[in-house]
C-alpha cells in the first residue's frame, strides 16, 4: 500500500485543503498543533471508520461545522484506490453517512461497516478484524502512536502478552485451548446428562421381556378362544337355519291369517255398502218420477229467442233514452234563449247611452230592440213546446218496452229452471244407472271373496302351528348367542391387551434404542473428552509454544538489532524475557525500563515497534501494507547524536513509503520529501 493524496474538509483543524504524498520518506514538518496528527487521524478514519473508545465523530468533526468529509486515493496491489467516508451532525448528534470506493474507476456506494470490510479485504487482513475496534494489525505494522508503544512496554506482563499474542496471530492457539476445555466442560455436562436418561436402561429392558412373555401367553390363549368361537359360530348358524324355515312356515300362516281378515272386513264393507246403495236407489227413483211429473207441466219457449228479443228492447232503451238525453240539452238552451231575452228587454230599456259608442239610446231603437226579442222568445217557446212533447212521448215509450223487458225476464228464468230440473232428471238418471252397475259388481265380487275364503281355509288346516316350537328354538338361539358375545367380548378384551403390550413394547423398543443410541454417544464422548484432555491440548499448547519460541527469537534478535544501532552504548544491554517484557541491564545490573533517559526510552520503544512491524510482516506475509510506515514522533527525547541514527534506521527499513512525523527540523536533511504544515487563525495547512 503506498498513499497517493488526502483530501480533507472540516475535519478538526482542517476547513479544507488537499495533501500529496510521494513515495519514498516523507517528514510532515511543524510545530505541536499545526495538523500532523490530525492527518494521521483522518487516515486512520478513512480507512476504518469511528472506532468506539479509540476515534470518536467529536473528536474529528470540526467545531461549528455540520459536515466533513475525507478522501485517501492510495495505490494496493497495482490498484489504483479511492475511499471517501462522511460525517454529518444532527440533533442525535455526529455519525457517519454511507460513503463511497473507487476501484480502478469502479465506483460503489457503500454503508460505513462495507467499507470497512472492503478496506480489510484490500489489506487482506483476518476477516475478524472487522468487528475489532482495538488491536487492528494496521496499529502494529503502519502506524502506531509513540505513546502507545511505550504503553505496551510498560503494561502488565499478561497484558502485554495477550496484545501480543493476537497480533501474531498465536492467540488463536490459546482459544483452541480455551475451547477445548470449554468443550470438554460441555460434553462432560452432556455425558452425565446422556448417563442420567439411560440410568433405566436395564429396567427398560426387563420390562420389554416380561411384556414379550404375557404377549406370548395371551396370543396362545386367543388361539384357543378363536377355535372355541369357530364352533360356536357353526351351532348358531345351523340353529339360525332351524329358525329361518319354522319363522318362514310362521309368517305364511300369519299371512293367511291377516289375509282371511282382510277378505272377511272386505266382505262386511261390500254388504254394508250394497245396503246403502238399495237405500239411495229407492230415493232415487222417487226424485226421478218426481221430476218427470214438473217438466211435463213446463210451456218452454225456446231461449235463445227470448233472449233475441231482450238484447233488441235494450238496443231500443238506450237509443230512446240517448234522444231524451239530447231533447233535454236542446230544452235547457230554449230556457237559457228566453231567459237572455228578457235581460236584454229590461236592460236595453233601461239604458240610455250606449256603453260602446257613447250616444244616446233612443226609443225607437228600444222598441226595434224589444220587438226583435219578443220575436226570438216567441220562436224559441214554439220549439220548446215541441220538444217537450217528444220527450213526453219518448219516456211513455220507454215505459212500455221496461214492462215487456220485465215479462221476458221472467219468461227467461223459467225457461232456466226448467233446464236446472231437466240437468236434475238426467244427473239422477245416471247416478242410479250407475249404482245399479255397482251392485252387480260388488254382488260377483262378494261371490269371489268367499271362494277366496275358503281356499285360505284349506290352506290353514294344511299348516301346522308353529308358535310354540319356534319360541323354544328362539331361546336356544338366544342363549347361544349370549355365549358368543361373551367370547368376542374375552377375545375383543384379550386382543385390546395384546394391542396394549404390543404398543408398550414398541414404545419400549424405541426407548430402548434411543437408550442405546445414548450409550454409544456415552462411549463416544468419554473418547473425545479422554483425546481432548490426554492429547489435543498438549499438542496445541506444544504448537503454541514452538512458535511463540520461534517468535520470541526472532523478536529478540530483531529489537536488539534495532537497539544497538539507535543507542551505542557499551555498558546498556537489552533483550526480551519470555513475556516479551525489556529486560535491561546498564553495567551489568537490571535497570528498569521506567530509570532509561528519555531518549533511551524513546529509542526503546521505537526499536520494539521496528521489530513489531517486521516480525508481522514476515509471519503475514499476505499482507497488503508492508510498503506503508508511519512513524509518530520517532525521536522524541533523542539526542543529535541519536537523531542522525534515523537515517540508518530508514536505510535499512527497505519500506517504499515511509511518513514520519516529526518537528524536530533535522530530520529534513536526510528524507527524500517533506511537508510543511502550519496552522493560522485556527486554520490548518501544508505550504
């Protein structure tokens, strides 16, 4: 990995402004504050992201701002990379907003958690590192904070010893084994468990056999139960037979019986019946005679004559009354003529100007006038008269026709009940033809009913009684049908046991199986529990011990390397005990790592982080960022002297890039770039 530029707005002291960094050493120059740190900051944000407890959103985004951004264009394995994260404030407060990575042009939208986990698989970093807000191994190869590695040196044993462990990459040795135990812990617990529920395995087992044994017993009783219920099936089917011919030799003399019943009710209601039909008979032929004696009596004019003449008298009424009708308008308009006449005689006589032309009215004209009128009334009353003489006419003409219409009417109702009594007669008529014809009927009838009769007769006299047979025969069949119910009852109730012990036994079987089933897990478990416990974690803990032996030498050799060329000091010996703990001795007496001058102290902690950083590399050789070192204030504390030993140290690192961060204005004279930062009116930029 090798970074090409950053650019930065609103990110701490930074409002905005874009950054370049060649390859080779660059030295970020200025005084305390000006914004180096901040920048490393802001690589270490874009990169992965806020980290809880390590790089806070306040801690980045600049005061008084609602937004800020970075972006690193850096080149990995001949990838050209672009990487851009976003904060925002809010009333929640400050978080990160989805941001964006650009491959070799191939641009993504991605959420702050992908582009972490893009940065790792670029880096080809452990994909656990994603969920690691500490300890990445980016903190241990590229950039590290002074501080922080004398913090290491100087923490607990244990501590350091853990830190160390995962950045190696050993601790996964130690949870191997913290597993294993874990492991063993649990199939222990599920070994009692499987013990616990197969404790009755033997109880289970006695069970199934004594079950087997009454299932054996019971089935040879059943067989016998079945022979007895064989037999017992045939008495009863020939008993059956018995009963079906006495009960079919039982229902035809039953038969018989009802059916003599039936011919001898038959035969009362055909007498009964001939009697009450001599009775109607006789009351018939007196209606008959009865009517024959009226209709001779009967003068019958033809009806539909009498009729004829009722319609034309009807025509004739309503033509004389529709006459009468207009004869009386024409009478009404005669009165209304004579009337308006003398309104006109009295008015034009009293008048004596003329409504219309205004002149005077005068006598003669009066007399024209009244003249005139007198002439009207008089015609009028002329034709008066004669209508009134036509109505008088007509009503006496109508009186007339109503009193013959009534003498037809009457003439019309006769001739109707002469056809009543008539239709009578003929009804009457038939009605005793009819009876007569029943009653010879009914006599060959009765006649066959008593043949019939005496057939039955003979019939009875040929079939026995056989009641009280087939009541014995009955109970016998009764009684041995009661003993096969009571033996399908013992073999419903022997084959409902079987049934039972047959499904206990099954139950039992699977019990026992999964018992079984159980035992062998036991059996399995004891030799996992006895392998993991005599063998696996020895093994691992030898692994662990190998390498971290392997590692601790090659640490030492390493760290000492780097000591002695950044302190030449004779009397000051320094190496590594087993806990990667700085063991040192100045003269030949153990001095505390805590009583080294500041320079010696510094010096220290950067040959451990040197050493660090290439032990990492070496063992993850897959590793995308061994080209990448930043160095934060690699010589503070140093002498002259001890400064000019950085520019063998950085001859002899062989990294492609490495930044350093320094105000200490020597170092310029041996990197191959520097950056100057300064920092005005709380504004920070490079120049």
């Amino acid at each position: 990995m090798k970074i090409k530029s950053i650019t930065l707005e609103n990110i701490r002291s930074y409002s905005s402004g874009k950054i370049d960094f060649p390859d080779g050493s660059v030295l970020l120059s200025g005084d305390i504050g000006s914004g180096k740190t901040s920048l490393l900051l802001a690589i270490d944000f874009v990169l992965f992201g806020l980290r809880k407890g390590n790089l806070s959103s306040n801690a980045l985004l600049r005061k008084g701002q609602n937004y800020g951004f970075v972006e690193l264009n850096f080149i990995v394995s001949e990838k050209e990379i672009s990487i851009r994260r976003n904060l925002k404030k809010s009333s929640s407060g400050i978080s990160q907003e989805a941001g964006y990575i650009v491959i070799d042009g191939y641009k993504e939208e991605l959420s702050p958690v992908e582009l972490k986990q893009k940065v790792l698989e670029l880096f080809n970093y452990p994909k656990e590192s994603l969920t690691k807000t500490k300890g990445l191994i980016y903190n241990f190869t590229v950039y590290t904070p002074q501080e922080e590695m004398k913090s290491i040196l100087l923490a607990d044993s244990d501590e350091r010893l853990n830190i160390l462990r995962k950045v190696f990459g050993v601790d996964k040795y130690k949870r191997v084994m913290e597993n294993s135990r874990f492991l063993i812990s649990k199939l222990k617990e599920r070994k009692k468990e499987f013990e616990l529920l197969s404790s009755d395995f033997e109880n289970l087992s006695k069970e199934r056999l004594s079950k087997k044994s009454k299932v054996e017993e019971l089935s040879e009783s059943l067989k016998k139960l079945k022979e007895e219920l064989n037999v017992m099936n045939d008495k009863i089917n020939l008993k059956k037979n018995y009963v079906e011919e006495i009960e079919k030799k039982r229902k035809e003399r039953e038969e018989l019986k009802r059916n003599k019943i039936v011919l001898e009710s038959k035969l009362e209601g055909l007498i009964n019946q001939r009697v009450r039909n001599n009775s109607v008979m006789e009351v018939l032929n007196k209606e008959i005679n009865d009517l024959n004696k009226e209709l001779k009596e009967f003068n019958v004019t033809d009806l539909e004559v009498i009729n004829k003449r009722i319609s034309d008298i009807n025509e004739d009424l309503r033509r004389i009354e529709f006459e009468n009708k207009e004869i009386g308008e024409k009478i009404g308009e005669f009165g209304f003529i004579v009337r308006n006449s003398e309104e006109v005689k009295l008015n034009i006589n009293k008048l004596d100007l003329c409504p219309i032309c205004k002149q005077k009215v005068t006598t003669e004209h009066k007399h024209k006038i009244s003249s005139d009128e007198d002439l009207r009334i008089k015609d009028t009353k002329a034709l008066f008269d004669k209508y009134k003489e036509n109505e008088k006419e007509n009503q006496d003409l109508i009186i007339e026709l109503k009193i013959k219409l009534e003498s037809l009417s009457k003439s019309k109702n006769e001739v109707e009940i002469f056809k009543v009594k008539r239709n009578n007669l003929e009804s009457r008529t038939k009605q005793l033809n009819d009876l007569l014809r029943e009653q010879n009927e009914m006599k060959k009838e009765i006649g066959e009913i008593n043949s019939n009769k005496l057939g039955i007769g003979k019939l009875l006299e040929c079939i026995p009684n056989v009641s009280e047979e087939y009541e014995k025969i009955k109970f016998e069949l009764d009684e041995l049908l009661g003993i096969d119910r009571k033996l399908h009852s013992e073999l419903f109730a022997g084959e409902r046991e079987v049934n039972l012990l047959n499904e206990r036994m099954n139950e039992l079987n699977l019990e026992i199986e999964k018992k079984l089933k159980l035992k062998e897990r036991i059996v399995k478990y004891s030799e996992i529990i006895s392998y993991l416990e005599k063998e696996f974690i020895s093994l691992v803990s030898m692994m662990e011990k190998q390498i971290m032996r392997k590692v601790h030498s090659d640490f030492d050799k390493i760290f000492k390397d780097w000591f002695r060329i950044l302190v030449e000091n004779e009397d000051l010996e320094i190496s590594l005990d087993y806990d990667f703990s700085p063991l040192i001795k100045q003269n030949g007496y153990d001095i505390e790592y805590a009583h080294l001058s500041g320079g010696e102290r510094t010096a220290a902690a950067l040959a451990y982080r040197l050493a660090l950083n290439q032990i990492i590399n070496t063992m993850m050789s897959e590793i995308n960022t061994k080209e990448l070192l930043i160095l934060d204030e690699p010589t503070d504390g140093f002498s002259s002297e001890q400064v000019d030993k950085l520019r063998i140290v950085l001859e002899e690192l062989k990294i492609e890039q490495v930044i350093i961060v320094s105000h200490d204005p020597k170092i310029e004279s041996f990197v191959d770039n520097v950056i100057k930062f300064e920092k005005k009116e709380g504004n920070s930029f490079t120049s």
